[in-house]
C-alpha cells in the first residue's frame, strides 16, 4: 500500500469518528513515551484505567499518518484497527483480559496469511483476493486479544527471486527506509517489521526468516529480533522459502517484549510436522525467565567475523567487554564448516522452495497456481522489474532437482549435520552457554541498480540447523546501528532470550532514529 492510500485509510478513520486527534507531536497517549514502553508497562496501565488500547492504537495510527511517508514500512491498514482495540478496552473493564498483548498494536509481515487483508509477499501476484484463512500464528495472535494494525511491507518474496535483490524492495511496497539514515538499507527481508519498529509504528512485529532476514533487519534496524528454533512457531499460512530452514518470529523495541510475543505464538500445530518436536516442558512464560544477572557465570564465545570491517570488530569487542563487566566469560572462537555450509545451502533451498511455493499457492483461492505461473507472471508485468528485473532464482528453482532427487537429499543431510555440528562442537569445546557475533555490517545505501552488499555470515549456522538466534542492539557505527547475534542449541529459546535480555540491560544500546536524509 503506497503513503497515499495509507493516508487516505487513515482519513476514512477520521470521518468515521474512530480516531481521534492525539495531543503531543510524537504520539503519546495520556503520557506514554512509545519509543521505550514496554508491554508490562503498558499493561499496568490498561489495568489500572489510566490508559487504552483504544488511545495506545490511535497513537499508533497517528504516528504511522505522521512518520510512516518517510519509511514506507506499513503497506495496508486495518480497518478494524479502532474496533479490535475497543474489544479489547471492554474486556479490561470487566476484568476479562485475555493476557498480556490483550490490546496490544502489531504489525505482521506481508508473507503471513490474513484471512482479512491482502496477503501478497509483496508481489502484484498475490495481490488480489485475501487467503481464505489467518495464518495459526495469526490466529493466535488474534485469540490473544492483540491488535492488527496492518501489514508491514518485506523483501519481494522474502529476497527469494532474484540473484541481486534490493532488501525492502517490493512491487506491491515500494521501497522501505532505513529510519536511521533513509538512503540506507533497512536489510531484508522482515524490512517493514524491523523498521516499523525502529520508528515506532507499532509495539511489535512479526518477521519470518529462511537465513537472515529476521536477525539482520534487527540489527541493522536496532531493534530486537528472535529467530526460533524451527518448530517452536507454526508455518501454516506462511508463504514459504523452505521447510527445512523457514521460521516466523517477534521482533519488537526490546527483549521483554519479544518474550512475551513468542508465549503467545508457540505450540503445537498438526498441520505443521516441525512443531512435533516441541518439547512438553518448554517455557509457557519467556517473560518470567528474564534476569539483568543472568550473564554471571556464563560463558559466551565471541565470533569476530572480522570481514565486516574493523569498525564493526571494535565495536563488538567492546560490547564483550560489557558482557564481561556484568560477569560473563568470554572466549574467542571460530565454527567450523562455514564454507561448506555457504555452498551447500542455495542449491537445496532451491529445490524447496521449488516444492514448497507450489504446494502454497495452491491454497490460495486465485492467482498464479505454480512456480512457472509466476515466473510468466513476472515476464509480463513491468511493474514487477521497476527498481531490479531478475527472476534468476525463481529460474533456477525451476529446473532444480526434486526433493525426492537423492543427490538433494544427501546434500540437505550433510547441510543439516555441519551447521549443527558447527555450533555444537563449539559450544562443547569451549564449554559455552551461547556464541556471540556481529548481527550486520553498518547499512548500506540503498541502489537498485547495484542490488544489496550483505555480508552476513552470521545467521547461517543457527538458520540452517533450525537452532534459536537473536539479535540485540550492540551500539552504533556513525548514525547506523549495529547488533550482537546470541545463538545456542535446539529448544534453548529460554534460555537464549535470558541471555540476549541482560545484554539489553548492560550494553543499554538503544536509541531513537533521527531520520537523516543521508549521511
């Protein structure tokens, strides 16, 4: 959805009478600063009568009327945005809040199916009649009483299309912002979550990640973001990359928040094999886990990736230096494998994407029906080649081999056994209770012509083995933030977001973007 249709969305709210005009320039609702709130904070005040949702999402509204032109991160609205938070007012006054993100706002990417809205992975493809259901993610959102406002604009099919993608880029979408310095790269391709956040357009978001694309618009976004372990959180109704690699995940402003997210979103889902996994004493309550302390005694093994620039290296070692302070031990280590992982992984996500897109879009009640479909989809549709024309991946998904193929299969295993080896034998050697790495090189500046520079190798090995990472905000290069990337073993979610939160309290980051032109 473009500035003006949002513009105009929000105008028909207006005349409605469901939105009301909110006082203070920033948008803050009866004295809430929504940069730094966090949802317990806002909970205390739902409770207490001196807020409500119905003000919180109004803030919110006005500050994506306000600010969002800048960003372009939000593509449609939800209608119901004002009625959904009313609901919710009515069961706080009577005592019946579902939970804590009962009334809360969110913004969810646009590759997760909403029976509701368009649900498009930001191509004209898909950008017709909505999916007939909510995703099970969606829909558990939805039974936990929070607030859609809309959908959040990505990396056109989740930077699965091209060989040089624009991160942020879609057809349907434009091209979202970096909120820090706007002619840089908000990464991809949870672009819109990610910087919605940064922006505050929203409390929290859902991204959805295959290798990278939750972490990195986190890190580079300053914002926080997990990447489950692949299970934890259902894919039905999620356009898919891959099976074997895909997750969706919460990303919001700060550690708390994301915890709380992931408790509503977790469980069991018949239609999804991964989540048969999920084990029967996994934490119900993330939220309850986190402790400022919770580094003392632990040791973190620091992965320097030094390929992303000396600035970057400096600013990681002194964000362990502050791990340290707070009474971590902190070791320098290398995972093995990483080349043989790089060249193993393209070729098995294309045959699985290959397989998986065409088992989704046939759920889909119109629109293309296969892979081939959209491949001739994007040959006649000059919209679609506007800021990058190539299709080569979606080319090369085509003619790859089948995920019946044994040649695939043997590759897939050996990619499943190294990435997990990689982070396993590390973390055993060294005795470690997580690896730390820098989330993402400074931004870059956003060219179509060029595509992206995304040296990112450190969300291969936990993307790959479907073990939890995530990414906290480490510091700044200049005006561009910078993350640090917290990774450990399967089902070890808890215990990663324990450590990732006292992080957050002694590294103390964060801060609010200032939205220069360039830098």
């Amino acid at each position: 959805m473009t500035s003006m249709r949002i513009a105009l969305a929000l105008a028909a709210l207006l005349a409605a009478g469901s939105l009301t005009s909110i006082g203070p320039a920033h948008g803050e609702p009866l004295g809430v600063h929504l940069d730094t709130a966090t949802i317990p904070q806002l909970q205390r005040r739902m409770a207490h009568g001196s807020l409500t949702s119905t003000a919180l999402t109004a803030a919110y509204l006005e500050r994506i009327r306000t600010v969002d032109p800048k960003v372009h991160a939000v593509l449609r609205l939800d209608p119901t945005a004002m009625t959904q938070a009313a609901a919710s007012d009515a069961r706080h006054r009577a005592g019946t809040a579902i939970g804590p993100l009962d009334g809360i706002p969110v913004l969810v990417k646009d590759n997760v199916d909403t029976r509701d809205l368009p649900t498009t992975a930001g191509s004209l493809a898909l950008s017709g009649q909505p999916p007939a259901k909510d995703a099970v993610l969606m829909a558990r959102l939805r039974a936990a009483g929070a607030v859609l406002l809309g959908k959040a604009n990505l990396s056109e099919w989740a930077n699965f299309r091209a060989d040089k993608p624009t991160s942020g880029w879609s057809a349907v979408g434009g091209q979202t912002n970096n909120p820090y310095v706007l002619d840089r790269n908000p990464c991809g391709s949870s672009a819109g979550s990610a910087a919605g956040l940064a922006a505050s357009l929203a409390q929290v978001a859902i991204g959805s990640e295959t290798d990278g694309s939750i972490v990195c618009p986190a890190g580079m976004n300053g914002v926080v973001g997990l990447k489950p372990s692949l299970g934890l959180v259902s894919r039905t109704g999620v356009v898919p990359i891959s099976a074997e690699q895909d997750t969706a995940g919460p990303m919001a402003r700060n550690v708390t928040d994301v915890a709380i997210t992931l408790s509503a979103l977790q469980g069991r889902d018949p239609a999804d094999p991964a989540t048969a996994g999920y084990p029967a004493d996994q934490p119900s309550d993330y939220a309850a886990l986190l402790d400022p302390n919770a580094l003392r005694g632990k040791r973190i093994g620091l992965w320097r990736l030094s390929e992303l620039g000396p600035e970057v290296d400096a600013l990681l070692r002194r964000a362990a230096g502050k791990l340290e302070a707070a009474g971590a031990t902190v070791v320098e280590v290398e995972p093995p494998y990483q080349d043989r992982i790089a060249e193993l992984e393209i070729p098995a996500l294309l045959s699985e994407f290959h397989r998986n897109i065409d088992t989704y879009l046939k759920t889909r009640q119109a629109g293309p029906r296969d892979l081939a479909d959209l491949i001739e989809f994007n040959r006649t549709h000059p919209a679609e080649r506007t800021c990058f024309a190539g299709q080569e991946l979606f080319e090369r998904a085509l003619a790859a081999p089948p995920t019946t193929d044994p040649g695939y299969r043997a590759h897939r295993e050996e990619l499943r056994e190294l990435s997990r080896r990689s982070i396993d034998e590390t973390m055993r050697e060294h005795r470690l209770d997580a690896i730390a790495a820098p989330t993402n090189p400074p931004a870059w500046t956003t060219d179509c012509r060029r595509g992206d520079n995304d040296i990112v190798p450190s969300s291969t090995p936990a993307a790959v083995a479907g073990y939890p990472s995530v990414s906290v905000p480490a510091g700044t290069v200049g005006e561009l933030p910078v993350g640090m990337l917290l990774m450990a073993g399967h089902w070890q979610d808890g215990q990663l977001l324990s450590l990732a939160g006292a992080a957050e309290h002694h590294l103390h980051a964060w801060r609010a973007p200032r939205y220069l032109p360039s830098s």
